[in-house]
C-alpha cells in the first residue's frame, strides 16, 4: 500500500508561474523545493556540498540552446533558515545539449556529462571562487555507446562511477553500469551490474552510499513498481555484480515517477516526483528533518535463472504505457497498468521551434493516404489513433519560411509534446537531409523513403523559385580520401539530378563534396560514422 497520494497536477505548458505545494505523509510533510522548480522538467539533483544542489532543468528559455535544449544545468542554495533560494542557471557547466553534474571526483573537481556543441561524453571542471572553470575530457572507452536516458553519479569518493543508460548487453531499456577509475583522467569501460539490480524494464539514476553499501536507483519493473520507483539494494561482498534483492523505498515512492534521489545529509534527502502521469519533474524533500525509513536487513537475491523465469508471468495481465512527460531526452518513462484499465487519449501536442532561435513557430500539418492529401491547422486536434487508423506513415510540418519537416508517426509521442525543429530557409542556414540513403559505396539513390524525401524538398524549391541552395556531400573518414571525396561531390550530384528531373532550375543548385574533412562526430565509432555519411543543403540566397 502506498503511504500517501498527489494534491496537486503541476500544468504542462512551457509559461507558467512557478508554484509550490505540499502534502501529509503520515505526519511527514513532503514540499517542493520551491525555489528550485519550474514548470520545466526539473531532475538528476545532486548535492555537493556548501548549501549548493545542482540539477538538470531541460526546455527551458534561458537554457542556451532555449525552450528546445534537452538539459542544462542549473544551482539552488539552502539557506541559513532552510529556505531554498531561485534557481540559478550555471551556463559555465552547460552546452545546447543535454548536461547534467555526475557530482564531485574530489573536493575541487566535478564532472559534468555532456552532448552538445563540440563536448560528447564526461568532462572534469575545476572550482575557482564562485565559478566553474574547464579542464579536460576524461576517458571512458565503452561511453559512447550508452544511448536513451543516460544518467549517473560519481561514487566511492570518486573512485567509481555508476551510468544508466541502454547498452549492447542491457537486459531491456537502460540498465544500470559501473566504472572504475584506473588513472587521473582514465575509466574503464561501463560494465552491467547484473540482473539482480536490472530488468527488462528501466533501471535509472544510481546512486551508491559507500558507507552502508546501499545503492539507490529508480525502476519501473521491480516488484511493487507504480510508475518508477526507488530502490534500495545492498552490496553483498565484493565486486560490483553481488547485491541483495532491491527493495522499494516506500517512505519517497508514490503513483507517479520518482527518478533520482541525493541525500543532503544523513537525515535529508532530495528526490524527483512527477506525481502523476500529466506532470513535469520536481524535486521534493521533507518540510522538516525527518527519520528516514530505510530498511535495515536485506535479503539475498534469487538465482538469475529464478527471476528470469518467473517476470514474464509477473506481467501476463499488465500493459505497459508512457508516464508524462518522456524525459529532458525524449525516452519515455513507462508504467505497469491493467489491461482492463480504461484509457483516454489525448491530442497530439506539438511544440514546434525555430532550430536556430529556438522561438515557437506557427506551422500546419499534412499527410498522404493514398492519392489523397489532408492537412490540418496547429490548433486542429489530431489524435495518434486516428492517423494510425487511416494507415498514415508520416506526417509533414510546414511553417512559412522554413523547410519542411517529415516526421515518421512512430516518432510521434503520445501524452507529451512532440518537439520539432526547423531551420529557416534564410543565407547561410544548413539543413539535414535525413531520409536521404544511397547503395553502400555507391552515389546510386536507394529506398523509397528516399525518394519520397527529395519529391518534398523538390515541391517546396519550386514554391521558392528564387531560392538558391548548394548541396554538400559528406562521408566518413574511412578508406581513401581522394576517393571519399570523389564519392561526396558524386552522391550530391545525384541529389541535384533527381532535383531537376523534378522540375527545379539547374541554375538554382550548386554541389560540393568534402569527403571526411568536416566531421559531425568522432569517426572511432560505427555511430560516429554513420553521421558523417550525409548531405546536406545550405542556403546560398
């Protein structure tokens, strides 16, 4: 039985006033950290010391990548009183990508994981008076292939750090990871704590106290799971695949999702709670200092052929939906439910953005179904069920002044915005031509996707006849680079030719091939180097 319910809905929208609210947990008094929260997706708090907790604020418009940036982080402050202070948002810690503070290696140096701009992957900075100053990237071969929602904390005094995210050998979505620091700014590859402590659900946000052993981290499929929940287990021995049988902490969990926890002191603690399914994150804490309920004994773990067995009897009856909204990444948080539950659906909620400015843009949908085109008004409601119905494959934003964007209805979330970029088709501007594939080593068009693509752009030039466009061809860095680049300029001008063959002007399209030289990621990777393999069209009006 859960110890208490959620009052308050906090509002999705992106202009909101900031709120505060609380609720009775036999006696306990849970608020939110008022000063801290936002009507954004507020999450990943952690405390490091001299009244100061930083966290992770995502779609925020004094984020520096604005209302479409994923995640920057930002600092609160504990007052003498006890009060928390505004927000304050760090821009020395932050990119345009997703950021969020792994916490303290030592007591001068902080590590900050990253994915925007030119930084991929987990960065040292080093405290000088009130700022935060760059130092270097640390290694960690293994990192990059870490996708979903990555989170994670520094542990063991900074000896060890604990990663969730999806890898080649999760036991389903994001499973929890550790990683030994092996030289000053040298870790080794993130290994998977095992199925004791990972399911075939989402197992995120670690957090290990090295005094008692216990490690804390949120999950959706562990026994007695609503929503995400915390856990508590217990290293038994040595090693990091030796734990106890993870149990809920029921004192923080509640029906909505609770993703990360950072205790202030022995006695405090700091956590995420959506609440319920329509809310954004907050962090909440106790009005007052309250005896934690943390379980004393812990029981050893079942046999992993045990567990294995009997999950999938365990969610027989149960369906698994998303919990809004997904995350500051876009990887939905999931829920059990009965099947026999009844389910309202709700509009599709679009924020469309301007990828440069990051202003909202107004905009119109349309699709194809067969011969036929229908189009719908931003303020039209549309419900995913109805495009599935009709067999809808994708679905074309337009807004006036900028390339259109094809968005595949897989893509499309349910129960949270949508967020969509667009790139203004002004002098200078680069867009991405996603859908566009050729034959492995060839510059021979390939895929109907592909096609379909190029008649969309080919449909918007001739709209804009006076619009000037060169085309640049990219590959990665492998093989010859005479030949990379051959085969660049080649595949760009298969591009142009099918362009014209369309109707647009020969006059309005210039080619460049680079081959390797302008990477957009590292090429050490088959990741990497499948996004250097691309073409694009920059505006040259």
């Amino acid at each position: 039985m859960r110890k208490f319910k959620n009052v308050f809905i906090k509002a999705s929208g992106v202009m909101l006033l900031a709120f505060c609210f609380s609720f009775n947990l036999q006696a306990q008094k849970v608020v939110s950290l008022s000063g801290a929260n936002s009507p954004q997706d507020d999450i990943n708090p952690v405390w490091i010391g001299d009244n100061t907790l930083l966290f992770t604020r995502a779609f925020h418009p004094d984020n520096i990548g604005g209302v479409a940036d994923p995640g920057d982080i930002w600092m609160t402050k504990k007052s003498e009183s006890g009060e928390w202070l505004e927000a304050v948002h760090r821009a020395d810690l932050s990119t345009d990508g997703y950021d969020f503070s792994l916490g303290l290696e030592d007591i001068l140096t902080l590590l900050v994981y990253h994915t925007g701009g030119e930084r991929f992957g987990i960065y040292q900075y080093s405290k000088f008076g009130k700022d935060w100053n760059f130092l270097r990237q640390i290694s960690m071969s293994g990192l990059e292939e870490l996708s979903g929602q990555v989170t994670g904390r520094v542990g063991s005094g900074g000896k060890v750090i604990f990663l969730s995210g999806k890898g080649k050998d999760s036991k389903g979505n994001e499973d929890i990871y550790v990683s030994d620091k092996i030289g000053p700014t040298e870790w080794s590859s993130p290994v998977n704590l095992g199925s004791t402590i990972n399911t075939i659900g989402q197992e995120m946000s670690p957090f290990y106290d090295v005094k008692s052993s216990q490690l804390y981290f949120s999950s959706n499929m562990h026994e007695g799971a609503e929503g995400k929940d915390i856990f508590i287990a217990k290293r038994m021995g040595e090693g990091w695949n030796n734990w106890s049988k993870p149990v809920i902490w029921e004192q923080v969990s509640s029906p909505g999702s609770e993703v990360s926890v950072t205790f202030i002191n022995a006695e405090e603690v700091v956590w995420t709670s959506t609440q319920n399914s329509d809310g954004f994150a907050d962090l909440l804490t106790f009005e007052t200092v309250t005896p934690l309920d943390i379980p004393a004994e812990f029981s050893i773990a079942a046999p992993e052929s045990t567990a294995q067995i009997a999950r999938p009897q365990q969610v027989k009856t149960v369906s698994i939906e998303p919990i809004y909204p997904a995350s500051s990444v876009g990887i939905p948080e999931v829920r059990i439910v009965e099947q026999t539950a009844e389910k309202v659906e709700s509009p599709i909620s679009w924020f469309v953005v301007d990828a440069k400015n990051k202003t909202l843009v107004p905009f119109t949908l349309s699709w194809k179904v067969g011969g036929n085109s229908f189009s719908k008004n931003a303020s039209d409601s549309l419900k995913l069920s109805e495009l599935g119905n009709a067999q809808v494959k994708e679905i074309k934003v337009s807004a006036n002044g900028y390339f259109p964007k094809t968005i595949l209805i897989r893509e499309i979330r349910t129960n949270e915005p949508t967020v969509v970029l667009m790139t203004k088709a002004e002098s200078g501007n680069v867009v991405l031509l996603d859908n566009v594939n050729f034959k492995r080593g060839t510059a021979e068009l390939e895929g109907e996707d592909t096609k379909a693509s190029l008649t969309e752009l080919a449909e918007f030039l001739l709209l804009n006849p006076e619009m000037k466009l060169r085309i640049h061809g990219h590959t990665d860095n492998a093989g010859d680079p005479g030949l990379n680049k051959g085969l660049s300029l080649d595949r760009a001008g298969s591009v142009r030719d099918f362009l014209i063959e369309q109707g647009v002007a020969f006059e309005s399209l210039r080619i460049s091939g680079w081959g390797g030289t302008r990477p957009l990621a590292s090429n050490s990777t088959e990741t990497g180097r499948s996004k250097n393999r691309r073409v694009e069209l920059e505006v040259e009006r």
